[in-house]
C-alpha cells in the first residue's frame, strides 16, 4: 500500500486510532452509547478573590450566565486550589438576593430610599459635583517665600483645588478603575481623596 | 511586602507581630507550614491575644496593646549584646558606620525628645538628624565597624577580613566598648548612636522594659529573642516580620515597622528570599488602590503631590522634588509621562506648564488624611462626599463622630454592591431622619466576578481577573459610573463653564466605549502602563504600535504617557514576551537581532502574542526560574547539573501574572549577595555573578545596576579590577533619594518622629510612660478639633482613668471581612460568625460576675456597644510597672466587622436595619499616627458591664 | 509554581482490574463489548510480555531529570529506548493475532503482513523510523506492503507500550510531574487520550496514550494549541452524563475529553476505557464541528 508523506503526517496525528479501530469494524457511532444526549455548554473563568490581599484564584463555571460553581485554582503558584471559607463564598456575592439592583435615591430628610434609572441619577450627579465643586474652588492662594535677602515675599499662585468635596475608597475597585478613580478625582481638583489604605 | 507571598516558604523563622494570618489571609499559613516541613521554621507571634495563628506557632508572647517598640527595640539591644549582627551586610549596604552630626542628640540626652523639637508647633526641626560630611566630597563620612578591605572606590566599604568570635561572627573594632555599654566612647556613628539609644530598652529580670512596659516574661523574651536573632543573623538564615494593622493602627505605627526594618538589616534580612518586611495587606486591592495614589498625599506611583508653597510652577514642582541620588532621579521622565496622560493632546498644544496649572496642589503642610477628612467634614468645609465601596460609618475611627460629620454634608453618592451602614446614616440608631438635610444616591456596582480588571496582591502582583457574568439588575462597574460621570461633567463644563473649565474640558479621557457605555480598559491599562504620544492626531490604534517597556524607557520630554510608572511596562514587557514565545514555541518567529538575541517586535501583534494581550495573560505555565545546589552546599548549577545536586526552587513564577516594579519580586535583592557578589545563603540565592564580574544566574530580576569594569566608562586605574563598583553594591537600596545613603537607614530623617523609634504610650493608657515624661508621641496631632471642642463626646480618657480601667484592642475574624458588608450579607458567612462579641479573660470575667453567653456593654468616652461576651484563656491580665509599683491591666478584645444593617448587623436582628449600633469603632479614638495618621485603634481605654 | 508539591500518583492498573472495570462499563453500555475486549486482549497481551522485558534502571536520574523537564525536553529520547527486537516480534505477532481475529477474510492485509512480509529487519526501521518520525523512510518501507497503514502504526503504538512502561515507570515516579504545561508527553513526548479533574484539588490530569504517564496540566490551557485566552476556552456535558466534560479550544478547534467527577482511586481510573466509554461525547463534540485531539490507547 502507498503511503505518501502527507498521509502519513496525516494518520500520525491524533485521528489514527479513531479510522484503525474503525478498519476494525469499531467506529465510534458502533460503540458509543444510545443515549440522547442533552448537551449544555459552560463556560470556565479564573476570577481573583474579592477578600484578603494575598491574590489566590478560583475557576468560576458559568452556566446560562449564571454562577454555578466555584473552586481554587489548581494552577495558581499562590494558593494551588485551596481557599479560605470566604474565598469559597464568593459565589453568594454574586448570587445573592441582597444586592443593590436599582439606583436609589434619599431627598433631604426623607424617611426612605426612592427608586431611580442612570438617566436621571447621571446628570443629577454631575450637577451636584458641579455647583458644590465651583462654589468651593481655590483657583489662587497667596504663598510667602523669602527674597534672596531673607525678606518675605507675597505672591498669588494657582491652587486650582476643591475644598468642598472628597472621595474616600478604592481598595476594593480593580486597577484600571482605581487609576480612573484618581484621574477623576484630581480632574476636579479634589485634595480629600483617600481609602482603605489609611485606616 | 517586600517579598511575596509564596517566598514565606523560604523563611527560616517567622515573627508574627500585629497580625493574625491563620485568621485573616488564611491560605498563606501552608507557606509557613512549608517552611516549617522543609527548613525547620521557628513560628514566633507576640500579640496580646493567643491568637489561631498563636495556635499553631512554636513560641508565643502576650504584649500588652502599644508596646511594639519597647519590644523590638530590646531585640534590637540583644542582637547587639550578644553581637549576633550580619556585620558584613551592617557594613556594606546600612549607613550604620556613617559618622552623625554632633549636634543630634537622642532622648536618653533630652528625656524622651529628639533633638530639634519645638514645643510651640509641636514639631521638630529635622535639621541635626543628619550625617558628617567629608569637605572635600560632600560624602557622608563612613568608617569601619569592622575590619574590612576597603573598596578602591568605595571608601567604609568592603570584604571583612576578621577576626571571628566563637560563634563566626565578626568582632566589631570597638567590641569592647559595645561589651561594657560604653557608647558614647565609640566613634559617634549610627550604630553608636543606635547602640545607646536601644540600650535603655533592657530585657533582663523582672524590672526590665520588656517585664514592665510590655508585659512580658523576660524569660519567654530571651528564648524568641535567641531563636529570631540568635538564628537569622547568620549570613545563610533568613527571618521575616509578618504585620497588619496590629502594627500600624497606632499613634507611633510608622516608627515601629522601623524599628524592625532596623532589626532586619542588622541581621542582613531584607533583600534575601524568606526575609523582608511584610506588611499582610487586609483587601484585595488596597495595595492597587495605593499604588494608583487614591491617597491624598500620593499620585499614582508614589509620586508626591505638590503643594502651593514649594511648586507653583512645573519647573519648580521638578526642582525641589527631584533628589541627587537614586531612582527618583528620573522624575521628571515620571511626572511629566503622568501629565500627558491627564493632558496629553493639551500639553501638546499648550506646553506642559500649562497642564501643571490645571493640576491641583495643596496647601503645604496641611493634613488631608482619613481623620482630617472627617474633621474638616464635621467642621462643615466638605459639602459633598463620594464613596467607592467604602463604609465609613463601620470601619472609620471613632464613627460616632465620622457619622455626625456625614449629617453635615449636602450630597452623598456611594457606589456599592450593598446597602451599607454609611449609605444609611441619616436612619443610624439613635437620629431622626428628618433632621438630616442630606441628598443621598446609591449607585448599585458590579462585584469582582461581573467586571474585568487587574488587581493587586500583597506582593505587589497584579493578576487579571475575567468577567464571568453580568452584574444583577441594573448594576454597573464602578469605571462605568466614572464614565459616564466624566462625561456629563464634560458635557455641563463645556456648555456652561465654571472653575478651572480646562481641567475637565481637556482632560484626556478618550477611551471607546462599548454597547454597554463601558470604557475600553485595555486603553486604560496601556495609559497606566505607557506609550510614546504618536505622530499627528492621537489614535488608540497608534498608541497600542507604542508601548513603552519599563520606567527606565519614558522620556523626560513629554514624548511619552505613563499614568502610573511603577506599572510601566505591564502592557508587555519583553521578559513576558520572550518566555512566553518561547513556551508557546513561537520565539523562532520572533525577529533575532545581529547578536543572536531575540528582538522584540514593538508592535501591536507582539502584545497579542497567541491573541491575549500579556498583562492579562495568568501564565498558567508554571515555569519557575530554578537552579541546583551541588552536594556540597556551595555550588551553583544553572544547567547541566550534577545527578545528585539538589533542584532549589524559590517559587518565583516570573511567567505567573506581573509585579511591580519591572517583574521584581523581591525588591532590594541586590543585598542577597555579599560584597563579592557571592549569594549569602547558597540554598536562597538570586544572583551569581561570572568571573568577568557580569552577572550570571538571574532567578529574580535584578534591583541594580552592573557596570561591567571594562566598560569605557569605568576609571582607568580600575579597569578589571573586581570592585562594588561592578556589582552596585554601594546602592543596594536605591530607592532611597539620600545622597551618599542609597543604603538601609538604622537613622533617618524622613521621619516626622524621630530618627530612631521610641516608645511613648498610645493616646489613651492606663499607665505613664515609663522610658521618659514624654508620655505621648510628640509630633502626633494629640487633639484634633473635635476632641478640644467637645472633649466630652470625642475627647480622651486621662492617663490610668479609672471610669475607663481597661485596655481594649479590636481585631478580625476569619468569617467576616473589613467593615463586613461583603460578608454579612452571606448566610454561609454570617451564621458561621452571627452576632459581635466582646472577649475577656477569665479574671476579669470572675470579677466582673459576667459568664460566658452574657449580654455586656463596652464604653469608651466616645460611645458604647454591646457583645455577648466570650471568656477565654486566649486573653489575661498582664502585670506592668506603674509608678515602681507592679499593676495588673485586663485587655479586652473586640472584633469590629459588626454595624446594624444587612442580613447580620451584630446582634440578633436578622436581614435589614438595627435599632442598635454594633460597630466597635464607635469606641475608638480620633488620633492618629504622626507620619500617616493611620487611626490608633488597636489601643484605647474601655469600661465594661454586665447587661444581662 | 514551587516543584512537588501535587503529589501526582501515576496509574496502577493490572488485567484484574482492566477486566472488573470493563464490565462496569459494558454493563452501562452494551455495545461497548467488543472494542472492551479487544482493549482487555491487547492488554493482557501487552503485560505478559512486558514480564518479558527487563527492567531497567532509568538512563537519567536525580538533578538531571528536573533539568530536562525545566528545560522543557521529554525524558525518554527515542534513542535512549532499548528495544529487544525479538521481543517485540513475539509481542507484534501477538497482538496481530488478536486483530486478525476480528475476520477471516484478512481485509486489513494484516496476516500477510505478519506472515510473509514482517521479519526482523523490517521490525527494527519500522520501529527507528516510527520512533524518530521519520516520514520519508517510514513511507518508503510501507511501499508495497499489504497492510493499512493506520492498521500498522496502532500495531506499532501497541507493541512499543510495553517497553515504554518499563522505561517510563520509574522515571514518571521520580519526577516531579505536578505540573507541565504540555500538551504530549513530558516522558515520551506522544499525546494524551484523555484527562480527568482530581477530586481533591481540580488539578487536571492528562494520561499518555503511549507509555501511561500521568501529568496535570493547567486547567485554564488548551493542550494542543496551548492558548490560555479564556474567552477561547469553554466545554460542553449532557445533562445525562455531568460526570464528562468536553473541554473546546476556539482557537484551534479541538478538543479533549475530561472525566470530573470520579470518586474511586486515582491511581485505578482505567482512562483508556474511559475514553471509549465516554464515545457518546466525541460525537457531541464532532457535531459541533470540533475534532479530537487526543490519541486512543490503540494509536
């Protein structure tokens, strides 16, 4: 029988045995069980843990886009599949009843929480950063510095900062967000921005 | 950490001190058991609570709350007594034989003070706490500690050439007068200096430090004394400090991980693999949260913020910020890089002068920490407040007061996953919400599992993490509501104008979005991580062909973007690329240079290597950098081993995720290497160096610079000539900005406090101080406003009050996580740890009459909450000095995760609001530390009843 | 990832416990027992001969063998097999005995093969030029031969494992095989039949269609064209069966099968059964326009 280089790359690989057991009278429709299949498709991800700061992954299986498992990562060099009884619970973060689901709002002295949409949260947000951010601005300030001859010198510099608004938190955000945390943060002038780091 | 988490397996001992790591990072105590199983650890935890990971350790101290230094300031007088001292490291790579200013002088002089201080600011003058210097150089003056072969370049620097004592330790030159105390005879060096100043720290018998101001059994001392100094100072041993907030939550934190970082170079620990100073950070981002300077004093990248005073112009900023020494030499290529990524396509326009102005600059001098925050927001000054998953209200200090300041503003907006404590405050126990003015939005915000993103570990490792599901409902990621908010800023400042318009106009904030209104985080990450400004208009498609590789590659001329340097070169590094083609086995498509060497393409196909861009790429190849270890202990194979050489794996995993800086993970390991570049311990070693003095084996990237001697560069007479020089020895710590003292600093001057740590006693005690009538930190703010205008709601109680007689200490469990909304709204969690509960020792349980199960109230001048009390042996009363007489002080414990909303608020009530308050921090105090104002809430004074 | 510390144990299986699995499994599925027996024939065929091959000491130890491994080379080169060409007639002719059976007719020219063409000499470049994949001089000893050549390379794959195990055997257990991010063979460098998820810690074990060496692999990896991009990765089980996982590779359109859930021992999980019991998700897998990536123990 001819066999050509080609073919023989061919049948080297991982076919072979499937069309050798087939010659044989095995296929693999002869063989393989009568059952009907209802097939699912799932989906793995790594995910870090949301608690302590030491970085150990989990794999997180998702089934019609819901959490239906979670377990350490095997192949993480930090934690090799193991996870505290927090990092095992990650799963009722993300399938819990509690979560916030709405946009609320509390007008003054209101008793209770409204329910609002982004529509009007974002523009409500940004008109309220406006007005107290421009009431509060430090554009200059007076800074004394001395002369070469010692005698103190008055002159008005560009501060630029807002002194009516602060921003506390990130430590739970990711990276990217906590860049843009502090990006946003400092586009307004904020000097009150601090988090979890120093408490 | 200066190491990482999987290195605590090189460890030979372990000091466990302010914190619990068996409780709060449990999977980190396999690595120490590791350590225990393959090198015969030692475990040692001083705490003043037997604590799971006491449980588990080979040596265990109580410590009455606040006394860290007194205690590690004796290990620091017994590796001096007892000479037990890595003298080759002392003396090359600390400023230990550096000569100081005569005109410092310490508190055994001043009675508890530093020189400098001024009694009126509450300040001290920094001006003495600093070195002689040689006339002729400007350098600081170095002798020899020891005898040494003195470096042709590097004068005080060397090989030791003996002689040894009994236990191989070098004899110092002046052992005899260290030997009989005689200190201030020595030479007025650092170590001298040290040498006295630790001397008062005494350990023996029981009117010792240690007995009377610590609590502790000086016997017990002297056996973890002897198995952490005694063992790790020799040059193949390693020890390291795992510490939390039991550290750092003080009026005097700062000083105390100096006392032991002080310790750590004395013994030649920090640098080595199993050493270092590893602060066990308590949230799975903080140090991202950190390193991306959401801190009112930082930018991103530990960048100093400017202020009015001293920078009003960018040249200004550049020239009193820039040292003459070290790697922050280069910031001007950093600041600058940062400020085209704010103002890029502006600064291009109009200068990078002009993009300076539009930055904010604080008024110099003035505090914008946590407690000055909500000092100045109870003061009425902030009107708004924005808040990303924080919960003030259950984990700031003194929440009462911090809740009361929140009544004061006009508009709240918090983002969270939950409904929070703080979101709630204007219906906390004990207010009318109608009283409240306040305007209150609640964003709700995706969890970690329904947004990607990288986060930041405890070692500094950045690991990507993959959006598995939608968030519920309505919620977004917190860099949506950013967006979006930016946007409509953008929007409002563009049509109506306002303050500093151009600081929001121009703002670079270009990132495409997606169907969903979610920015591109790729573009964000290559923004922090950097790229070279392109040619003509800006596309995101030209910058990701630009990506710059590495801090040492940004320009100082506004040619290039880096958010946030220390993350430059996240996008790929060409490390990440070469290893990874060559696992993948695509390194042969990679262009080779005329060297042989592979090139990397900088191009946009190369950061997608395999269809993954490199920072998001967990390697889950498990490739460790690896060497052998002959069977003589001694010698080094990086390949071609002997069969019976032994695989040395120190478990860095260069391929698994990336860390900053530059992929190191272990920072200052220039100093695993003695003088002659040969590793101090063979079985823990990261570099080898050749005989033509290049380096050699790299298992870790490198922390300094190697200049080979026949460089055309190197001086002439040197040339060949094996010196420090060639293996950047003489900068072991660059990072330092000290001219001169790119070494470990046992003395420093970057300290508001003191060049040396000193005890005081925390804000609130039972007892004086007994080292000096100093009785608090000096250069602590000891009163903020609230406390000197209502004293009665936010003050102190006095020394040794006895309306307040017990030490209280607040702590975490392993159920519960920070301020607990992320884990009190989890019934798997929660019933595990359902309700807040205070823990006493059986003594003070007997006098009190209270049982185990008992309902009690713990009262601090600032508020009260109440627990079921849990009577333990891990608690009792300790025995100290007061006034010369002995003193019995009972500790009382409290865990601070409790508030009075969720599905556990702390006490029996079950899924929604509390009528009662459980948080522990309503109790503590509002002071903090006098370098970072981190709240003392680990030592305060408390009174303590019976309920029912 | 620090070395030794999975403690992976590698297969210990006999003609016992091959037979007692067998029938577990043709009693679920009826129609799986004559590709069970031929297994169990060729089995049996196999370790009664390889009581034939001495054992052998491994050509590398100690330092050298986590040095090849960390350099990323197979343990056990072609030329560093000794393979006993007598022996290796008796145990080709052996288990041709055994497929010729399946008819008498020899449609697969596999008795002239055996009978009339094969001797020694043949056997010994068939072997080199197999081992070294030499496919010039492999195609050009096939030339004129009567038999198929799928039907003589699973002769060959057969005939050489017994060797194999005796080569692979004490090297797979002196190594450190936790984790190889490899998607053949860390021992002998040929392809896995299939996987299975060890229940104590998710680590994922491949098995070597060849010589039976264990090795875990990374879970979030394709084996075959190693890509770690997760928005490529998924899998697919049948309600029926949540026991198997189908593991897919967008990328490159494989796939592998994984048993998840086993609760027995390790050590016993007969995989090569496994693989042809689970042959109802291969045609899952297939209809969905995937193709296998892995080996059968046959070839």
């Amino acid at each position: 029988m001819e066999l050509s280089r080609r073919s023989f790359l061919k049948l080297s690989g991982a076919g072979i045995g499937v069309a050798a057991l087939a010659q044989l009278g095995f296929t693999t429709p002869a063989y393989a069980a009568d059952v009907e299949l209802r097939i699912r498709e799932a989906k793995e991800s790594t995910t870090v843990c949301p608690y302590c700061s030491m970085g150990c992954s989990a794999i997180v299986s998702v089934q019609d886009g819901k959490i239906v498992g979670l377990e350490g990562l095997p192949d993480s060099p930090i934690n090799r599949a193991s996870l505290c009884s927090k990092g095992q619970s990650i799963i009722q973060v993300a399938n819990n009843e509690r979560r916030l689901k709405k946009v609320l709002y509390r007008a003054p002295g209101a008793t209770d929480w409204e329910e609002k949409t982004w529509e009007e949260a974002i523009p409500a947000i940004a008109r309220l950063i406006k007005d107290t951010r421009d009431a509060t601005f430090v554009e200059t300030e007076e800074i004394t510095t001395k002369d070469a001859t010692g005698n103190d010198v008055k002159t008005e510099v560009t501060a630029n900062r807002c002194e009516g608004i602060a921003q506390l938190g990130g430590a739970a955000l990711d990276n990217e967000e906590c860049y843009l945390a502090s990006k946003f943060a400092r586009a307004l002038g904020l000097v009150y921005i601090e988090h979890q780091a120093r408490i | 950490m200066t190491n990482h988490w999987v290195d605590l397996k090189n460890a030979d001992v372990f000091m466990i001190c302010g914190a619990n790591p068996s409780e709060n990072h449990p999977c980190s105590w396999k690595w120490l058991e590791k350590a225990r199983e393959e090198r015969g650890a030692k475990i040692i935890v001083v705490d003043p609570r037997f604590t799971r990971s006491a449980a588990r350790a080979d040596l265990f101290s109580f410590l009455r709350p606040g006394t860290d230094i007194a205690f590690f300031n004796a290990l620091i007088k017994y590796a001096i007594d007892n000479n037990y001292i890595n003298w080759e490291y002392v003396q090359n790579y600390t400023n230990a034989p550096i000569l100081v200013n005569p005109d410092f002088k310490g508190p055994w002089e001043l009675d508890g003070y530093f020189s400098g201080y001024d009694k009126e600011k509450k300040k001290y003058d920094t001006k003495t706490w600093n070195y002689q210097t040689d006339p002729a150089t400007g350098e600081p003056i170095r002798v020899q500690l020891i005898p040494i072969a003195e470096d042709p370049t590097f004068h005080g620097r060397g090989v030791p050439i003996g002689p040894k004592d009994a236990n191989g330790n070098y004899i110092p030159v002046e052992w005899d007068l260290i030997k009989a105390g005689r200190y201030d005879e020595m030479q007025p060096t650092v170590f001298a200096k040290l040498a006295k100043h630790v001397s008062r720290y005494t350990y023996d018998g029981p009117d010792s430090v240690v007995a009377k101001v610590c609590g502790m059994d000086p016997e017990k001392f002297k056996e973890i004394a002897e198995t952490y100094v005694g063992i790790t100072h020799k040059r193949e041993k390693t020890g390291n400090l795992m510490y939390a907030m039991g550290l750092t939550q003080s009026t005097y934190g700062t000083e105390k991980i100096r006392a032991f970082a002080i310790l750590q170079a004395l013994l030649g620990n920090t640098g080595l693999p199993g050493g270092g100073i590893n602060a066990l950070r308590g949230e799975s981002n903080v140090q991202g949260s950190t390193d991306f300077g959401l801190l009112s004093h930082i930018l991103p990248g530990y960048i100093s913020v400017p202020n009015t005073t001293d920078h009003p112009t960018l040249d200004k900023y550049l020239e009193k910020s820039t040292p003459k020494a070290g790697i922050w030499t280069w910031l001007p290529r950093f600041f600058k890089s940062y400020l085209m990524a704010y103002y890029g396509p502006y600064a291009k326009k109009n200068g990078l002068d002009k993009a300076y102005d539009l930055h904010p600059k604080v008024k110099k001098g003035k505090n914008y920490t946590h407690i000055a925050l909500f000092e100045d927001m109870y003061a009425g000054i902030i009107k708004g407040l924005i808040a990303w998953g924080q919960n003030p209200v259950v984990g700031g200090a003194c929440s009462n007061l911090e809740a009361a300041a929140m009544d004061k503003l006009d508009w709240f907006v918090a983002a969270d996953l939950w409904e929070t404590e703080s979101m709630n405050f204007w219906r906390r126990p004990g207010v009318e919400p109608k009283d409240i003015k306040t305007e209150v939005w609640v964003l709700p915000a995706a969890s970690s599992v329904e947004k990607s993103g990288a986060v930041t570990n405890s070692g500094r490792l950045a690991q990507y993490r993959w959006k598995a599901v939608e968030p519920p409902g309505e919620a977004k990621s917190d860099a949506w509501i950013m967006h979006q908010l930016m946007k409509a800023l953008k929007d409002l400042y563009e049509a109506e104008g306002g303050k500093n318009k151009e600081a929001i106009t121009e703002l670079f904030w270009a990132y495409e979005e997606d169907e969903h209104g979610d920015p591109n985080l790729d573009q964000v990450q290559l923004e922090m991580s950097g790229f070279t400004w392109p040619e003509g208009d800006f596309s995101w498609e030209a910058a990701f062909k630009k990506p710059v590789f590495g801090f040492a590659n940004l320009k100082d001329d506004g040619s290039t973007v880096s958010g946030t340097w220390i993350y430059c070169g996240q996008w790929a590094s060409d490390a990440d690329i070469e290893s990874a083609a060559k696992i993948l086995k695509i390194d042969g498509q990679l262009p080779k240079g005329d060297d042989g060497k592979v090139k990397i393409p900088r191009d946009k196909q190369v950061t997608e290597w395999n269809g993954i861009p490199f920072n998001k790429a967990q390697w889950h190849f498990q490739k460790t950098n690896v060497y052998w270890l002959g069977s003589d202990g001694q010698t080094i194979y990086t390949e071609n081993p002997p069969p019976d050489a032994k695989l040395i794996d120190l478990g860095i995993s260069p391929n698994w995720a990336w860390a900053w800086p530059v992929n190191r993970r272990i920072i200052y390991n220039r100093n695993s290497v003695d003088w002659s570049g040969k590793p101090f311990a063979p079985d823990k070693a990261l570099f080898t160096f050749k005989d033509d003095e290049t380096l050699g084996m790299k298992i870790d990237v490198p922390d300094f610079y190697t200049q080979p001697s026949s460089d055309p560069a190197f001086p002439e007479e040197l040339r060949g000539k094996a010196t420090m020089r060639t293996r950047s020895g003489a900068t072991s710590f660059f990072m330092n900005r000290e001219p001169g003292a790119l070494v470990a600093r046992l003395f420093s001057n970057s300290m508001v406090d003191g060049p040396f740590p000193e005890h005081y006693e925390p804000r609130e005690s039972p007892v004086k101080n007994m080292l000096s009538s100093v009785q608090n930190n000096p250069a602590a703010v000891l009163e903020w406003p609230s406390a000197k205008n209502e004293p009665e709601k936010w003050g102190f109680a006095e020394v040794g009050d006895k309306r307040f007689p017990y030490v209280c200490t607040t702590y975490r469990v392993t159920e519960h996580w920070q301020a607990g909304q992320m884990t009190r709204n989890n019934s798997w969690l929660g019933e595990a740890m359902p309700e807040n509960f205070v823990e006493i020792s059986k003594e003070l349980a007997d006098e009190l009459g209270i049982k185990n199960g008992d309902l009690v109230e713990v009262e601090s001048l600032r508020g009260k909450v109440q627990g079921v009390a849990v009577v333990t042996v891990r608690l009792k009363p300790l025995e100290i000095g007061d006034n010369g007489t002995a003193r019995k002080i009972h500790i009382v414990g409290l865990t601070w995760h409790y508030g009075y909303i969720g599905l556990f608020t702390g006490g029996p009530e079950r899924n929604g609001m509390s009528k009662k308050n459980y948080a522990a921090n309503q109790l503590t105090p509002h002071v903090g530390d006098a370098n970072t104002t981190i709240p003392e809430s680990k030592a305060f004074l408390v009174n303590l009843r019976k309920v029912k | 990832m620090a070395i030794g510390d999975f403690d992976l144990k590698q297969r210990r299986i006999n003609k016992s416990l091959v037979a007692r699995r067998a029938r577990e499994y043709v009693e679920k599925n009826p129609k799986l027992r004559g590709v069970a027996n031929l297994y169990r024939e060729i089995f049996s065929v196999q370790r009664r001969i390889s009581q034939r091959i001495p054992d052998r000491l491994p050509h590398i130890e100690g330092a050298l063998i986590s040095s090849r491994l960390q350099e990323g080379q197979i343990l056990l080169r072609p030329e560093e097999m000794e393979i006993d060409i007598s022996v290796f007639m008796d145990v080709i002719r052996e288990i041709g005995e055994v497929l010729a059976k399946r008819s008498e007719s020899d449609p697969f020219g596999l008795q002239e093969f055996l009978q009339d063409e094969l001797d020694e000499d043949l056997a010994k470049e068939l072997v080199e030029s197999y081992l070294t994949g030499d496919e010039d001089r492999f195609g050009s000893l096939m030339e004129g031969k009567s038999v198929s050549p799928e039907l003589l390379l699973l002769l060959l794959h057969v005939s050489l494992a017994p060797f194999y195990w005796k080569a692979a055997g004490s090297l797979a257990r002196q190594a450190d095989l936790g984790q190889v991010p490899k998607g053949t063979c860390p021992v002998c460098g040929d392809l896995p039949i299939m996987g299975f998820i060890r229940a104590e810690d998710g680590l994922r074990v491949l098995e070597c269609s060849r010589c039976g060496t264990r090795w875990g692999f990374p879970r979030m990896m394709c084996p075959f064209c190693l890509t770690t991009d997760q928005k490529s990765l998924s899998y697919i089980f049948s309600e029926e069966d949540p026991g198997h996982r189908v593991y897919l590779c967008e990328k490159c359109r494989k796939y592998i099968k994984v048993t998840q859930s086993y609760t027995g021992k390790d050590e016993e999980l007969v995989l090569p059964l496994e693989d042809l019991a689970t042959a109802h998700l291969d045609l899952a897998a297939e209809k969905k326009g995937y193709q296998r990536g892995c080996r059968t123990v046959f070839s």
